[in-house]
C-alpha cells in the first residue's frame, strides 16, 4: 500500500489551539504497519514532555499529551489501542468489543517508535510489525487520534472523524482507513 497522508480535526465542541496542524501517514506493507504524526503550529503553546532516558510501558497515557492509534479487524467486534507519549512511553490495549474487556496486550513488551522536535515541528514515527496480533491477509480499519495538552492546562481531542455528540475515539465507525 502506498503512503496515505490524513489531516486530524479537533473536535468541535473543545476549543481548538490556534494554527496547530496535525496530519498522519499510514503505510502497511506486507504486515508492518508505518505510522507517522506530524505536528506543525506554535508548539510552544503546547505540554510536550521530553524524550525519557527510559522509556516505559505505562498506563493512563491519554491523561496528557498523546497520540493514539485504534486498530481492528474488518467485520470483528475486537480491537486494539496503542496510545504514544512523546517522552516515549507506550502502551497498547487489547479490547474484546467497544469499551469492553480492556486489558494490556502481552504480545508486545517493547514498542519503540522515533520523536523528533523543532521549535514548531513535532515528528512521531513507528513502525510495527502486526504479525503477533492480526494475519497479514487480514484487512484492518485504522482510527487516528490526539490529546493534545495546552500549558493552560485544556486537553484537545483530535481525530479523523468525530462520528458522536462527544469525542470518543473508540467509536468503529471512526475507523475509517482500511489497509
């Protein structure tokens, strides 16, 4: 499959940060899955932590600033949300159907992705191999999305597609790249 760019959207009801950008690329080849964010606008106005010397699997990511990443099998109930913090950390959640059955994926004990930032440019890429938890004939709907911090303390939701009267990422039918 071929590099696909999608812009993310704040959802409308949270105040949006001015002029900030937040786009993806999702490239799967054979069953890596290639994800990239890219955030453009003034970053200063923004909670982006450090890169951690020791970056660690760690629980309630979305609680800060936090790109996530929601996959499930075409036509199953069951999914997977890999939440990323830009210091590093990871963690990755398994779910038996919408908001049912949560629980760490044990399939992964390491997800290292790389973080690169400028003064108004933040780049997260990873690059995941999907054979420990989906077939690599196994078509996979994609949902993208963001909690993005402001330094006043206001977490934005940011996603392909708000599909609900309240954000809600977990949503399939905001799963909507098919690869």
């Amino acid at each position: 499959m071929n590099d696909r760019p999608f812009l993310l959207r704040p959802f409308p009801a949270s105040a949006a940060l001015p002029d900030l950008t937040i786009s993806t690329n999702i490239t799967r080849r054979f069953n890596t899955l290639s994800v990239r964010y890219h955030l453009t606008g003034p970053l200063d106005e923004l909670v982006i932590p450090g890169l951690s010397d020791r970056p660690a699997r760690r629980n309630n990511l979305w609680e800060e600033t936090c790109l996530e990443l929601f996959l499930g099998p075409d036509n199953a109930d069951h999914y997977w949300e890999f939440n990323l913090s830009p210091a590093g950390h990871w963690n990755i959640y398994h779910f038996r159907s919408y908001r049912k059955g949560m629980r760490e994926e044990p399939a992964f004990t390491s997800l290292p992705f790389i973080v690169r930032r400028q003064q108004d440019m933040f780049r997260l890429s990873l690059e995941v191999g999907l054979d420990k938890i989906i077939p690599a004939d196994q078509t996979v709907d994609i949902g993208v999305s963001a909690l993005i911090r402001s330094i006043e303390g206001e977490l934005t939701c940011w996603a392909l597609v708000h599909t609900g009267t309240e954000a809600d990422f977990h949503r399939r039918d905001s799963f909507i790249i098919k690869v």
